[in-house]
C-alpha cells in the first residue's frame, strides 16, 4: 500500500512539465556539460539510492517491509532533459530500463557521478535566470521533477538544498512541495532506516493499519491542532515506523514548523 | 438549518420527475365528479383553479412553495417545492390561495402548474378560470389526476397541491397511490413524501404499511426507502422506534436497512445513544458502519463518545479504521487528543 501512494506521489512529482527561481550558485561541470549540449534531448544516468526501483512508468520508493519486496528492480535513475535555449521544457525520469537509440541532435552524457547529478537537478531547479550559462527550468514542473529526480540519486546528501527550496518564497508551489515531500522523506529514512518494520507496537497487521489510521485521521485536524500533535507523535513515538508515517503526513501540511522538524531530524537534533 | 435544506432539496427531488396509472379509491372518485366535469369540458386548453391553503403554506406566487417552521417560534419557514428568492422568515414567503393550472388535451389532464399566493396572469385564449372552489374537492380531484396525469413532475404537483388543501384529509388516498403497483416507483415513492407531509396522526402507521409490503415484494426496495425517508420526515414520537425496527429488520434489503440507519441518525428526535444501541445489536459490519457514519453526522459528545469507544475497542479492525478517520472529521477537540493517544499508547 506504500509502495503504491509513494509510487504515485513519486510520479506525480517527477512527471515534468511556474518558474522558478533560488540561490545562485556556481556551475558543477555536469551542470556546465548539460548548459553546453545546447538544443535538444540531454541524456544521462546515475546511480539511485538504495531502495529506488523502477517497473514501467513506476518509481517506487519502499524496500518492502520484512515479509514482502516490491515488483520492481533496482538500477539506474535515467533521465531525459528536453532543452530550448537554456531552458528545459520538459524532464523525464525512469529508473531501471533502457534508452532507445539517440536521434540525431540529442546528447547521452551517459553514466555521470550521482552526486554531481543531484546538485545539477537541484541547481537547475532553483535556478532564476539562464544568465551566465546556466539552464532554468521552462516551468514549476519541471523544477519539481528535477527536484524528484535528485533526491533519488545515490550517495547525494540533497537534505540541506530541499530545506532551502522548501523554504523558499522563489520557487513554485509545485517545486516546493516536491521538496517538502522529499524532505520529509528523508527526514523518515533517518527516524526508520529499515522503512515500513514494525516497532513497538507488537507487529499485528491489523492493530498497525489502525495505528496508520489514526495518524492519517490526526493529520485531517485542522492544522493549528494537526501540526503539533503529529510533531509530538514524531518526538514521543518509540516506534519509529509511527514516526515515519507521522513525518510523511507532517510533509503534506507543507507547515513551515514541519520543514523545521524535519531539518533538526536531519542535522541529528 | 441545514436539515431543512436537505428537507427541501430532496422534496424538490422527489417532486420532479413520467407514468400512467390506475385510479384513487371510488370514495374519493364520488366525491368530485362535478369538477372533474368542469376540467373534462375543456377539451382542449387550460383549466384555472384556485383553493384554500391551510394556514402554514406560503410561497412566492411562481414555484417555490414554503410551509412555516415549528421550530423558532414558527417565525421562519423552510421549502417544500424549489427554491425562490425568499429568505427563510415567515413574512417573506406569502399565504395565499393554490392556484393550479391544468393543461387538458382531448378532456384529459395532460400537466399541472401549481403555484401559492401571487396572482393569474391575464387569460388569454383557450384559458378557462373555474375561479375559487372547495379546497377538499379539489384534493380529491387532484388526487386522481395525479394516478392519471403522464408526468411524474406533475403527478407531484398534483399531489402536493392536496395536501396543501385546507381542511382536506388526503392520507388514505395518497397511501393508496403509495400501493398502488400499476404506477411507477418514483410516483408511487412521490405519495409516500406527500403523505409524510399531511400533518394526520395516521401518517406514521400507513407509512410503515407502505414500507412493510415494500420490502416484502421483490424489487420494491427503491420504493422502501424513498418511503422510509418519509417517515422520517413525520414528526411523531414512535417514529425513532420505526426506524430502528427497519435499520434491524433481517428481512429487509441491506440498503433498505442503511437508509433506516441514515436516516435515524438524522432525527433529532433520535438520541445517539439510540444508534449506539442499534450498533451493539448489529452484527453486519456493512450496517456497523452506516451506523459509524450516522453517528459521525451528530454533533453531541454522546455521539464522540461512541465513536471513541468504537475506535478505541471494536474487535473489527476495519470498523475501528472507521470511527478513527470521523474522529479526524470531527469538531469535537477530545478526538485530536484519543487520536495522539491511541498512536502513542502501544496497542492502539
């Protein structure tokens, strides 16, 4: 059942095609690489984290949870850059697979550093202005997308630049969210590594799918009673599949004592 | 307020609507056969009527139609048919005459127009005013029209403007429209609504009749529970006990039973402890849950209180995730905390 909503949420979130704008920063080379491709389809793929697999158009996010795994395998994040004068238009993300045969005019970088991908993904997606060579995202979807993309790289630490983006008043609310959601996602790989195990809670099936339940339900009060309530689960909680769940849907509130929270999980607070 | 909203929507729904029939009862067919003469002898064009209302109707002059609250010191009102541009308060929706229009074709009734206070439009050709008659002649007459008339829509305005006759006892034949298998449901299920609406003692028990011979005949639940809407809509002590029979009824179809269930938990007459005891009778998870929902929609602590409970102790796990997610619905501040504490309290 999580695979399927983290699945979703992920396509959502990097499906690509309100722009977007965030912190200058000098160019990485694989940032440059793609600026200089110039026109065209730009192509290139990295390690993902563990974890990620991709079946289809599915991106899954969950390693299974002790007595089930996903159908669907482990490999490389692949993603496509639609590029037109130092914007990208349009951004395309799979995991496991294969490239067709490259038309003429398009670039492959082939298999590039994961990290070095990330910080161009996020670069790109708070990105202002395509002064100076550097590309902008054509749109807050697309940002959104390299937003999803990068936090599904390999060995990247990405928290630090998801804070920023989730914080930022610069960057489109779809941009945003995605970073809010992958934020709070990592803030749960930190509170539950073993993602989706029961703790305390004796492990029953049932008496978890209600304890989830009441998470959910918690998080549907209104917010000035939703927030701190969940954040209090999140601290309290000895079960750190609870605290996850409660992370996931403090995520969804896009509160910015949330963003907080999860920042202070992330810096081992 | 907002029942009566929903009062009125559905009123308005159950009045719009296509059938032929059989005929009322030869009682009331005796009674009126001066009028019907009168409408016959048109042939071809538009009877005008006019009658007395009993004193709470009111309406606009053109569709809406609106009868006064008991409630609030009978000040307000609430819609029985349409909505208009007046606003709730007794003054801005006007007693007055039924004025009903009756367009015949060949001797026959072929659509009605029914319409409170206001007044006629100049007559034009073909137009023929019968002027004020007896309003309970009228009913009775407007009672065989609408088994005969084709359009639902106008067989539920030949209906309601019966039962706004002043002085006029409609209930036995609208129960008999109610039962009478050569009409449609949704005509049969309009007689049911307007009898709900005759203010007779009798209106309770004939509906409970009507709903009894429903459920006992095969494909008669649609009816069943256009009927058991109406009884909810009698303002009679015995009623809560009606509805509960039917919400426990094993005899009944499963979807007869919900509306029972929904519509008891709509009564204010009704206490949540009623439904809560319905609940613990219950044993169909299905039924358990309309039961949670109806309990959701009531706004008591009484009702938190069984939810609470339902969330926190229901061996059913599915009809705990049930109660939990209208505890995250509700306005009530307890359930934020039995929410938290249901999370952080091991076993939830």
């Amino acid at each position: 059942m999580r695979a399927t909503r983290m699945g979703a949420l992920a396509i959502a979130l990097l499906a690509a095609p309100a722009l977007a704008p965030a912190t200058a920063r000098a160019q990485t080379p694989l940032a440059s690489r793609i600026a200089a491709a110039g026109n065209g389809v730009v192509r290139m793929s990295f390690a993902a984290r563990p974890g990620v697999c991709g079946s289809g158009n599915v991106i899954g996010t969950s390693r299974g949870d002790g007595e089930w795994v996903p159908d669907c395998d482990h490999g490389l994040v692949r993603v496509a850059l639609h590029v037109s004068d130092g914007r990208v238009t349009a951004l395309r993300a799979h995991v496991n697979g294969q490239w067709l045969a490259a038309r003429a005019g398009d670039h492959d970088l082939g298999l590039v550093p994961a990290r070095e991908a990330a910080e161009a993904l996020l670069g790109l997606a708070g990105a202002e202005s395509p002064a100076g060579g550097h590309l902008v995202a054509g749109s807050d979807g697309v940002a959104a997308g390299a937003i999803g993309a990068a936090a599904l790289a390999d060995s990247a630490v990405v928290w630090p630049q998801l804070a920023s983006l989730a914080r930022s008043a610069a960057v489109g609310h779809r941009a945003r969210d995605a970073a809010v959601f992958w934020l709070a996602e990592r803030a749960g790989d930190r509170v539950d590594p073993r993602r989706g195990g029961s703790g305390s809670g004796g492990g029953r099936a049932d008496d978890e799918a209600v304890r989830n339940a009441a998470i959910f339900a918690l998080s549907q009060r209104p917010r000035g009673e939703a927030v701190p309530a969940l954040m209090d689960v999140v601290r309290t909680s000895g079960d750190p599949a609870v605290r996850r769940r409660a992370l996931f849907w403090l995520g969804q509130t896009r509160d910015p004592r949330a963003i907080d929270l999860f920042v202070r999980i992330l810096k081992g607070r | 307020m907002a029942e009566h909203a929903a009062l009125s929507v559905l009123a308005a729904a159950l009045i719009g609507g296509a059938a032929a029939g059989l005929g009322p009862p030869a009682r009331v067919a005796a009674q009126t056969p001066d009028l019907a003469g009168r409408v016959a002898a048109v042939r071809d064009g538009v009877a005008r009527m006019s009658f007395a209302t009993d004193p709470d109707v009111c309406g606009d002059g053109a569709g809406a139609i609106g009868r006064r609250d008991g409630n609030a010191g009978g000040t307000g009102f609430h819609y029985l048919r349409e909505r208009g541009t007046m606003h709730g308060e007794w003054d801005d929706c006007v007693h007055g005459p039924a004025r009903v229009a009756l367009t015949v074709r060949g001797g026959r009734v072929a659509a009605v127009a029914l319409h409170v206070a206001g007044t006629w439009p100049e007559a034009g050709p073909g137009v023929t005013d019968l002027g004020r008659v007896s309003a309970p002649a009228a009913a009775a007459y407007l009672l065989r029209v609408a088994a005969s008339v084709p359009g639902e829509r106008d067989a539920g305005d030949a209906m309601a403007a019966a039962v706004f006759a002043d002085s006029a006892v409609v209930w036995q034949p609208l129960e008999a429209l109610a039962e009478n298998r050569g009409l449609s449901d949704t005509r049969r299920g309009h007689a049911a609504f307007w009898l709900s609406q005759t203010d007779a003692p009798e209106a309770a028990r004939a509906l409970g009749r009507v709903i009894d011979r429903a459920i006992a005949s095969p494909g008669s639940a649609g009816l069943a529970r256009t009927a058991i809407f109406a009884l909810s809509q009698v303002h009679e002590p015995g009623v809560p006990g009606m509805m509960r029979h039917y919400a426990e009824d094993r005899a009944a179809p499963e979807r007869v039973r919900k509306s029972a269930i929904f519509w008891l938990g709509q009564s204010a007459a009704a206490a949540p402890a009623e439904l809560d005891s319905v609940y613990r009778h219950l044993a169909d998870p299905t039924l358990r849950a309309q039961v949670i929902f109806a309990l959701s929609q009531r706004h008591e602590p009484a009702a938190l209180d069984a939810l609470i409970r339902i969330a926190r102790h229901d061996p059913d796990p599915g009809l705990r995730r049930k109660a939990i997610f209208w505890l995250g619905q509700s306005r009530d501040p307890r359930a934020a905390d039995t929410l938290r504490a249901m999370i952080l309290g091991g076993r939830p």
